[in-house]
C-alpha cells in the first residue's frame, strides 16, 4: 500500500509512519491488502489517525517513541447496528461538501470528539481499505496532534467512549495477539486500558507499528478466541466496578 506525504515538519518519531508503504511482515494481516471487487457499488470514508506526544524523539526508545505519546481511539456505542461497541478511529462518510479525506476525517472527528481541527497536521493519505459488511472505501489520514485540544464523547448514541491510547501500550508485547471471530476472521489484536481493539482498526495500527521501528517482538502465534476476550474483558470491568464501588464506600 502507497503511503502518500501531505506535509512536512513532522516529529522524526513519526518519519517512517508518514513516508513508507505499509508493511505486513508475518503475512497474517490482511486488512491493509482488502480491495473492492471490481464493478461493486462502495461509499466513500475517512478516517483520522491522530498521532499526539511531543515533537522531540526519545533516544532510548526504539523509533525514538516518546512515553507520553499517542493516538486517539473511540468506542462506538453498544446500541450502533453496524459495528456496535468496536473500537474505531474517529471518521465516517463523505459529505458532498468535502474536499477529499483529509476534510472528512477532521470534520468527522470534531463531530465524534469534540477536538479543534486548527491543531491538526495531516502528514500523510493511505489508500482506500474496503470494508465489506459496510461497504465503505475507508481512506486512512494520519495526522499529528500540533496542539492538544480538549475531546471527550460528543454523542452517546454514537460513542461510548473516547480515549488517547498510549502507545507504548499498544506495541507492548503483552498486549498483543491474534483474535479468532465466529464468522472466520482472524487477524491482529490488542487489549489496552479494557478494550479490544481488532478488525480494520487493529490492521491498520499493526501495519502502522511494523513501518514505525517501535515494534518490539511479540507472539503472532497467541490465537485468542474473540468470544473468550471479550467475556474476559467484560468480566474484568464488573469486577473493577465493584472495586470502584466498594472504596467509595
């Protein structure tokens, strides 16, 4: 996949996410390679990859990754019809008054999060990645967060949540998996801060990570039951909850 530049004076930490073509080097990642048949009838989408941390690279971290660095992650509501309670990048369809993806994710974005496009610097279009249940042609935009605004959930009815995932998080081998699904998927996966994240955003985020020079080695052969996640996941919330409830007290 060609990974087109839009702006310069980016962080050198985010150099190779910006400037080179998606990788996937254990060949199990087959989100990034996904094409709309020929003649199908798709719908344009974008979403917005927002990257934030400081400006200066971390010398002691792989890819210079800094600690306190970034992405912006939603959760979409449980109640949704298509892809309800899944982790997701801000985005969504194209309005006819879009002037391209880069217009889409950030609008898109401000009406999920609430954040201030003004302190945005996309840095780079990814190709179209099909999505089949929905039919989107979903454009990647990956951007750098110049200056923080505050985000939060704009819209329960669209999503639950809204988070800045720690990155260090997410290429923490610990966190990292395979994820099996009941209707035959099977492909990257991470747990952080009680979410699952898989499917196209997970793909993404993997392919992402193997261009970055962040990667730490991890096991691609730990093949989780989706099922069995989530239950755990749901299992550990409840008992959080009752942790919560119970020092209240």
């Amino acid at each position: 996949m060609r990974n087109s530049s839009v702006d310069g004076g980016v962080p050198s930490w985010l150099h190779r996410v910006a400037n080179r073509t998606l990788a996937n080097p254990r060949r199990f990642n087959s989100i990034i390679n996904r094409r709309a048949p020929q003649g199908a009838i798709t719908r344009e989408a974008a979403v917005l990859i927002l990257f934030g941390g400081p400006f200066e690279s971390d010398p002691l971290m792989a890819g210079g990754l800094p600690a306190s660095a970034d992405v912006l992650l939603t959760q979409r509501a449980s109640t949704m019809r298509q892809h309800g309670g899944q982790v997701a990048f801000p985005g969504g369809a194209s309005d006819p008054g879009d002037e391209g993806p880069i217009a889409t994710a950030l609008r898109e974005a401000q009406e999920e999060t609430g954040l201030d496009p003004s302190g945005v610097r996309p840095v780079a279009v990814l190709d179209e990645i099909f999505i089949p249940p929905s039919g989107f042609d979903v454009t990647p935009v990956i951007a750098y967060w110049e200056k923080p605004s505050a985000v939060g959930v704009v819209d329960p009815a669209e999503a639950e949540r809204v988070a800045r995932v720690p990155m260090h998080m997410l290429v923490d081998p610990r966190n990292r998996f395979q994820v099996r699904h009941p209707a035959g998927f099977q492909g990257p996966a991470f747990v952080v801060d009680g979410m699952l994240v898989w499917g196209f955003t997970a793909g993404v985020l993997a392919a992402l990570i193997a261009i970055s020079g962040w990667e730490q080695d991890w096991d691609s052969h730990d093949i989780r039951d989706f099922d069995t996640v989530v239950a755990e996941l749901d299992a550990d919330r409840l008992i959080r909850g009752d942790a919560d409830w119970a020092s209240e007290r």
